[in-house]
C-alpha cells in the first residue's frame, strides 16, 4: 500500500511525533511505500518524494504581520491544500492517515484529499488518530482556561463555552478563533469525510462518542510498545517524574507532596513553567530535559515513577515505558491513565488531584521495597500491543474492516 502520513509537526516534539514515526518505521518493514506530509522546520527528520511542506507556523513569534493573518490561516489553509496537493500526484496514496493537524495545516487538508480523490478517480481511505479532544473541543484539551477545571461543555457542539472560559491561552481573540474554527468545519461537516477514527484508549473513545458524527467511525487501538532489556537494572532510592513541568500534569500536587514527605527522594526530568518551584524543593533534583540511554536508564533504575496527571490523559507513552522498563507507576485515576497500570500488579493510582490520596500511595510505596520489588518483576508481564500485533490492526483498519481493535 502506498500510505502518507499527515501531521502538522515532522520533527520531534511529543507523543503524536513518537507515534507517527514508529508507524511508518514499521510500515516501511513490511514493505509500504510510506510518505509524510507537514510543516517544513529545521529539525524535520521525514518527508515526501517531491520536499513539499507547509510553512513553519509559530504561534508564540513571528513578525507584526504573520499575527495578524495567523486567525485566518488557523481556520482555512490555502497554502496547506496547495502544498498537499503535488504530494498526492505523486504519492497516489491508497490511505491518507492524520494525525495532529489542527491550526496549522486545518481541515481543509480533508477537503483537499477528496476533491483529489474525484478528480482522479482514485480512491483514498482518510484514517485519523487521537491524540487530543481537538475534534471535540476547541483548546484540545477539555479543559477550562479560567476556572483551570476539566470541562465537556463543547461535547455536545456548544463551543461557546470556549470563548467564555477563555480557553485558548486565556486568550479572548484566540479563543474566539477557536470557537469559530470549530463552528465553521462544523457547518461544513468536514469530519464526515473521515473513514475511520482510532482512539487509544476506550476513554478518548467515550469522549468522541458523544459526538453522533463520529459515534460508528470510532475504534479503539492501544499505542504499541516494545519490550526492552531493561528489566535487571539495579533500582536506586529515588522516585521519578518525566515529563513537562505544568499545572495540568499535576506538578502543583506533586511540589506540595514532596514537601510533605521530606525523606523522600524525588528526580525530575523534563522542563516547563514550575521548574522555579521544583527548584526550591531540598529533597528534589531537576535533571533536566532526557533523551535516549540517559533517560532510559533514570527509568529503569527508579523505584517507581509517578504520574500525578490532572487533565483527561489519552495514552500517555511516559505511563507505558516506564512499565516496559520494569518500573512500577503510581498514576492518576483520569483519562486514560487507568487502562495502562493493571492496579495492585504493574503499579498503583490514586485519587487525581488530591495530595493526600498521591502522599499515602508514594509513602507505602516508598517504605515497602518488597512491594514495588514484586510489581517491577509484574512489569515484566505487562501487556501492550507490540509493533507486529498492532501492525496487524492497523492494516485492518486500512483496509476498511471496522471491527473493534483495542481488545
């Protein structure tokens, strides 16, 4: 099968990115031809036969003037259907798999595949992963800028309650482009035209449920993991977070908890806005942002990571990791956290948001080696989808069969 991938960032940036260049890595292996399509940046590591991308859109730079178009562009992308459509001609893809593409390449990328698709006669399947809410909530993120609340007020298309709760950077001009974003591809029913929506978790699944467009296009298909050889590392007294330093990750609860059991070692590896805070922490150590065998090896060495998150997660990689590691985690009871730690067994959850519920759980971790001992050889036996198992779902979906995917 001839596959381009579609998504705004081709270079390393989080989850979506991880994702997308797994799948093509293990496409490639069994033998598809496998192109992507995006944004052009420094740092792209992957591309199409004919080098054509998006221009690099940064929201958060740019001149007076790129500002002051970038409302129009986040709705409707002339430049993104124009540079999408050489790639088409030449690809000829059988499937054209989305993922992240809101803002800045936007729908109209859709709109662009299946004018190709008559035009040329040649069908195309459109298969979309979530990585957020975007197709549900303006901010992605179902949560409420002003009131720093989950919030499902947009589930029912009421995306009003974006520019009320001034969701998008606690902007109102940025909310209020978001609201209309969503509004206007709304009334032109551009997501129809999607074949089939992959969610990672049965939570993303009841949340683009709700949606009637979406309720009988929906399957779910866990990310895939890969076992590692880190099982047998030499555990070390600390306990790890890795990931971004943010209010909605949990850090705040994390930060009071930490002073609350001052015996107790905390790493944190990542960056982000409370690194200030972490930094007055005695008991706690900032390494940084970690890649690679450095990163690895804070994982496997762990006596448990901990994952305090307080937004609705989707599949969080850093949760599956850690346990493909041989590291217990103590994670949240939200989003879709719940679905990737057999509880009592690879790890414990706790009460999302709530300190003493997170202080108890990381105490008895902490004090009983006996305990995490026994769910790190569990960890062993956890079960994630490897690349050929998922490659086999994914190639079902591809070719249209719309079985449920996820058990």
């Amino acid at each position: 099968m001839r596959i381009l991938i579609i998504n705004k960032f081709l270079h390393p940036n989080g989850g979506s990115e991880t994702y997308i260049f797994q799948l093509g890595a293990v496409l490639k292996a069994h033998g598809h031809e496998v192109q992507y399509f995006g944004m052009e940046h420094e740092g792209r590591c992957v591309g199409n036969e004919v080098s054509s991308y998006t221009s690099d859109m940064d929201f958060h730079g740019g001149g007076r003037l790129a500002k002051l178009t970038y409302p129009v562009k986040t709705v409707y992308s002339a430049e993104a259907r124009k540079k999408l459509r050489p790639v088409l001609d030449a690809l000829q893809p059988d499937v054209c798999h989305l993922n992240n593409f809101n803002y800045q390449l936007t729908p109209s990328i859709i709109l662009e595949i299946r004018e190709w698709e008559r035009q040329t006669g040649h069908l195309v399947r459109i298969v979309y992963t979530a990585h957020d809410y975007q197709l549900i909530c303006p901010n992605h993120m179902l949560r409420n800028f002003l009131t720093d609340q989950n919030c499902e007020n947009c589930l029912q298309g009421h995306f009003l309650s974006c520019l009320r709760g001034r969701c998008i950077h606690g902007s109102l001009s940025k909310s209020a482009v978001g609201a209309a974003e969503a509004y206007f591809w709304k009334a032109r029913g551009v997501y129809r035209q999607i074949d089939t929506l992959i969610c990672p978790t049965h939570f993303m699944k009841s949340r683009l449920d709700s949606n009637p467009v979406f309720a009988e296009k929906t399957v779910v298909l866990q990310n895939f993991a890969e076992p590692v050889l880190y099982q047998n590392h030499q555990k070390k007294p600390y306990v790890l977070y890795f990931g971004r330093f943010s209010k909605e990750k949990g850090i705040k609860t994390l930060i009071s908890v930490c002073r609350m059991l001052p015996e107790v070692h905390f790493i944190f590896a990542g960056s982000g806005p409370l690194s200030e805070e972490i930094a007055l922490l005695p008991n706690a150590e900032n390494v940084g942002f970690q890649t690679g065998e450095a990163l690895q090896t804070l994982i496997a060495q762990a006596s448990f990571s901990v994952y305090p998150s307080e937004w609705y997660e989707n599949c969080p990689y850093s949760v599956m990791e850690s346990q493909m590691y041989g590291t217990p985690v103590l994670g949240a009871d939200i989003g879709g956290i719940p679905e990737l730690i057999a509880d009592g067994r690879t790890g414990e959850l706790f009460e999302s948001g709530n300190a003493d519920s997170l202080k108890n759980k990381t105490e008895t971790l902490w004090y009983n080696c006996a305990l995490t001992d026994e769910y790190s050889k569990n960890c062993r036996e956890a079960h994630f989808l490897t690349a050929e198992q998922y490659y086999d779902r994914i190639m079902a979906i591809y070719q249209g069969r719309q079985e449920e995917q996820g058990e």
